[in-house]
C-alpha cells in the first residue's frame, strides 16, 4: 500500500529501483553494510512507485536469519503526514510576526525564530546559548521562572520590557508554554512586540484626558459665569443710574 503497487509485481523489482535516483547510491552504501551486519540507524529516503511521483519514507534495515539464510529486512513507513506537519510548523516558525524561542529547562535558547532575531537585534545564531533571563527585566525574569515553574500544561501570558543592547527596552507581550519530548521538557516563549499597540493607548488616554479637561473646564466656566452674569448686570444698571463724571463710574 505505501509503494501503491500490486505484491505480485514487487517479488523479483531490484530493490534500489523503487528508490530515487539521486538517493540510490547513499541507500545502497546502507543495505550493503545492513547486509554484512552492520546496525544502520533509521533514515529517510523517498520512493519512486512510478512515474515522478516521490513518495517520503523512513526506511528501518536489519539482517534477518531465515532457514540458515541472511537476509535484509526492510520496514518502510510512510511519513507524508508528518512533513506535510513539519512544513507547516516551519512556515509558522519562520514567518510569524512574533518572536519564538525554544530554550531548555534552564531557560537557554535552543531555537529562535527570524523575528526573534528582529527583535532582539542578535542573529539567529548568536542567540542560541544565551539565558533568555537576559531578555527580561527583573521582574520579568521573575515571571519567567513562575511560569516555566508551574506544573499543569496551562500557557501563561504576562507583559515585559524585552532588553535590548545599549540599555534600549521595547514592550512586549511574552506568552510561554511547556512541551515534552521523551522524557525531556522545553519551554516556548512566543514574544509579542507592544510598541504600536502602547502608542495607540497612549493617544487614546490622551485624548481621553483632553476630553476630561474639557468638561471639566465647561462646568468650572459655567459656576463662573453664574455668578459674573449677576455682577456685569447690576454694573451695567449702575453706569446708566449713575452719570459719567460720577466717581463710582469708573468703578
């Protein structure tokens, strides 16, 4: 079923056939050391059933006894669905917006994303092996340490000023999670950039604060005018009771 041809059709089909072209000489290097013995680790290949369609394979090469005779057993599983997955992770994890980092239990960085690099300022390269402590403030750091700490699978979002070179901060929105692979566990930082959505709230509680003022300012000039309506009205009866060299007039 994974080759999509008839059994019948397989018996007596040279093995190295049913490979690629370009892979023929890597596999036969393998099944002839398969064959005298050796222990071959588990490695990909991809299969040509016909025609130039390839299909991905993990091929598993033993020796087998079979009635005093050696033979090869060959375990082929078909692996389409997983790179189909590995793609799709990897188009994620390169172009996503946001910054990624993969570090260990201890919070080093095993992975980083090109937007991590982006934001950080550092290549890809010169981020692997550093502390992703280094990347926090002190109470970020904190938050950090918390959320890697917890023991339930629930991801944990909190806010930050990602440390930059040259003192530089930026506002970020830091959300972590755990994995396991095997027995081991890693952690995922996903970094949010803040900056544009800070300086939106900032005009927004500007303008809220403008708009404050202004009714404010409205009531105050309204419990002023009261008052100066009274005053300006008995003045102006005043001047017309009153003649214009009378010495309150000009009061």
């Amino acid at each position: 079923e994974t080759l999509d041809m008839d059994a019948s059709a397989l018996v007596g089909t040279p093995l190295a056939r049913l490979i690629s072209e370009e892979e023929r000489p890597d596999f036969q290097v393998a099944l002839a050391g398969a064959f005298e013995g050796s222990e071959i680790p588990i490695f990909e290949v991809h299969i040509a059933p016909g025609g130039s369609r390839l299909i991905p394979v993990d091929v598993d090469l033993c020796l087998v006894d079979i009635r005093g005779e050696r033979r090869t057993l060959l375990h082929l599983r078909d692996i389409r669905r997983r790179k189909a997955a590995e793609t799709r992770s990897t188009m994620i994890f390169e172009y996503i917006g946001d910054g990624i980092l993969i570090t260990d239990q201890n919070g080093i960085i095993l992975l980083a994303s090109r937007s991590a690099a982006q934001l950080t300022g550092h290549s890809r390269e010169e981020l692997v092996g550093l502390d992703i402590a280094q990347f926090h403030s002190q109470g970020g750091a904190d938050g950090w340490k918390q959320a890697t700490e917890r023991n339930d699978s629930e991801h944990s979002i909190y806010e930050d000023m990602l440390q930059l070179d040259n003192d530089r901060q930026l506002p970020v929105e830091w959300t972590t999670a755990s994995f396991t692979v095997g027995s081991e566990t890693y952690y995922i930082g996903v970094a949010r950039d803040l900056t544009d959505r800070k300086a939106a709230d900032e005009r927004r509680m500007e303008t809220e604060r403008l708009q404050t003022l202004l009714e404010i300012s409205g009531g105050a000039a309204h419990e002023i005018n009261q008052p100066l309506t009274a005053i300006l009205g008995y003045s102006e009866m005043a001047m017309d009771a009153l003649d214009e060299e009378h010495q309150a007039y000009s009061y």
